[in-house]
C-alpha cells in the first residue's frame, strides 16, 4: 500500500524543541540545580540532594526531576493517604521515622513552588531562536506533505496536510509559533461569547478534522494555558498576571513531569483517547525527541502496535530506548540523530534520512529548499 502523509501520527519530545534553547529533561537536573544554589535555602537544597542520592543510591543510576518530585509531591500530599498508592503506603507506614513533618512538607511546598516557576521559565523559546525554529520545521513539515502527498494545502511557504493531528509532551509553544500564521490551529480551545474569547473545551479532542486545520493536543499542558482565578476556566495566552481579557488568573494547567492523578482527568484523559485512536487508525508513526519515559504513554504505544506499522523513532539514543523501554516493537527503526540542529544544515540531512525510511526514491534532495 503507497503511503500518504495522511497516514503519519507526529509525536513530538523535548528532543524536538532542544534545538531552540528548551532543555530537555537531563539538562534541565543541571540548570535547576545551579538555579537552587542560587535561590533556594540550605534546607531545601539539603532535602533535595538527599531524596536524589537516596533514589539513586536504591536505582543505581542517575535520576531526574521527574523522579525527585514525584518524591516531593508525595510528601506535600501525605496527609491524603490513598494518593500514595497501598504498596508506598504500607511501606511508609511500617518503617518511616517521623518523616515527613511539618517543616518537611513546607520545604517541599517551596520546593516545588521554585520547580514550577523555573519549568515555565525555561520553557519559553529565546527570541534569537525564532528565525531557526520557522526554517527547520518548515522543511520538515514541506518534505512530508510534498515527498508522501495526499491533500496538500500551502501558504506563505508552508504546505499541510488538513488531517494531521500533531501531539507533544512540551510546554513551549513551538509547535504553536510555527504554524500561528499559517493554518488554524485547533488546540482545545472554543471561543466563548461571554468571555469574548477561547476557553478550554476537552471534547474537541475527542472530534475529527475540521476541513483547512490542523490539531495539536499538548498531552501534559502548555505554559500558555492559564487557569482563572474564581472560575477555574481555562484560557489561552496571558501578560503580566493577568487573562487575556483582564481578569487574574491562578497559575499555567501544566501537568508537571510528577506521577500524579490529574493525568486521569480531563483535559489530559480526553487527549490520551484521542492518542490511542490516532495510532490505531494511521500506519505511521513518527516519534522525534521523546525517551517513552510516561508509562501511560508508553503502554498506549505498545497496545495499538502490531506488524503492519511503521515507527521511525529520532533521537540520539534511539536503539537504547528501543531496547529498553519498547522491545515488543519489533520493526522499530530506530535513527540515532539529532532533530534540528541548524549547523551545516544538518537539520535538513536529517529531515530528509527520516522521509528516506518511507520513500525509496525522494523528490528531493537534502540539501533542496522543499517550498510548495
């Protein structure tokens, strides 16, 4: 069967936004630790190296922030015992020392209240990164439209494919200044004639295409998601405290790198269903800079798997993620390389290897400006 580009679900990592001075989640244990020499209080900083050399004492191997503050959170909800879960729970209370209290939890309320402000922080793209962002995914997205084809629609230099639904695991808001001036973007987002603006609707997650659109669903939130105060709608955008329509809002519906509940909830339950049903329908999936380290995800993954799909999974240890995380995906092509990385225009190299997996013979070379 001839492939179309309407037959690819994208799924985008923080290997995919790396390139524009996002850090992906190994960087950011470094830069957040700097940032902890220089913000927080020794007592913090105390708790938290001690939780990371526990963990890693016990794992024998490194961890990360998701591993930490998922320790972090289960000591602020601590008095909410079934949030454990009953093995965390029986184990913690046949062999904890008076830990946690009081002054532990408010540590950790500081703590993560920095983690927090320092993940949104850094998840917004530096303005030299800009120009860069817009050539790369440009190319990318040109030389699947045009290489696989199907029902191309173009503008400003940019081609599309009217069903493509695009998902991330990113805060930032790449994706989304890519394509702001060029195709609607269905986000989640309906407009509402009270508020005079888009506010957070989960069912459009769960509808088909809008004919000249694309989706894009953030499965873990956005940074420009913002939670009003008083009603707890959802809208998009924000500037200096408060919604875009002026009334304050109470903080970004990020679901922080935590094991936590809310990923059973809506919005985040609605998205994943619409994950599950897009790779069981399509043929192709293209994986770009995500590790699978989300059970969740992960197991969403392995169950719509069978052998007559094609997964191209980019990143720089694509075998060892394959191996590790997803050994029942036997024909994973895994390609070890770096998405965007704009020296020797290597993006496009890249870019055009991924196409190659698809297409014996592309149109285009790598080094070809692919316009539509």
């Amino acid at each position: 069967m001839s492939k179309s580009a309407s037959d690819v679900v994208f799924f985008f990592g923080a290997g995919a936004s790396a390139p524009f001075g996002i850090p992906t989640m190994k960087q950011f244990v470094a830069d957040f630790e700097r940032f902890l020499e220089e913000n927080a209080e020794k007592s913090e900083r105390d708790v938290y190296a001690d939780i990371k050399k526990t963990l890693e004492d016990r794992l024998h191997r490194p961890v990360d922030l998701e591993a930490v503050f998922t320790v972090i959170d289960g000591v602020i909800n601590y008095d909410d015992p079934e949030r454990l879960g009953m093995f965390p729970l029986y184990f913690a209370t046949e062999f904890r020392k008076n830990f946690p209290n009081r002054v532990d939890v408010e540590i950790c309320r500081k703590l993560r209240q920095k983690f927090q402000a320092f993940v949104k922080d850094k998840c917004i793209i530096p303005e030299e990164s800009f120009g860069k962002l817009k050539m790369v995914y440009r190319d990318f997205f040109n030389r699947f439209a045009i290489e696989l084809g199907g029902n191309i629609q173009s503008r400003k230099d940019s081609a599309w494919i009217s069903d493509w639904t695009i998902f991330t695991t990113n805060y930032d808001t790449c994706l989304e200044y890519y394509w702001s001036d060029v195709v609607n973007v269905i986000t989640g987002f309906r407009y509402d004639n009270v508020r005079k603006g888009a506010v957070l609707d989960p069912r459009l997650f769960l509808q088909e295409h809008t004919p000249g659109a694309i989706q894009l669903l953030k499965l873990h939130g956005s940074i420009a998601w913002v939670i009003e105060e008083g009603t707890g709608a959802v809208i998009e955008s924000m500037e200096k405290g408060k919604s875009l329509w002026g009334r304050k809002y109470k903080g970004e519906m990020m679901l922080y790198p935590i094991a936590e509940k809310e990923l059973y909830l809506d919005p985040y339950i609605s998205m994943l269903l619409r994950l599950n049903r897009e790779l069981k329908k399509k043929p192709i999936w293209l994986v770009i800079g995500y590790s699978f380290n989300d059970p969740v995800i992960r197991e969403i993954f392995l169950s719509q798997f069978n052998g007559g799909k094609t997964v191209i999974l980019v990143h720089p240890k694509a075998r060892e993620i394959h191996n590790r995380r997803l050994p029942g995906m036997k024909k994973l092509i895994p390609m070890e390389k770096k998405f965007g990385i704009f020296e020797e225009d290597e993006y496009k190299k890249v870019n055009h290897q991924i196409i190659h997996k698809l297409k014996d013979h592309p149109r285009f070379a790598w080094s070809d400006l692919v316009m539509p």
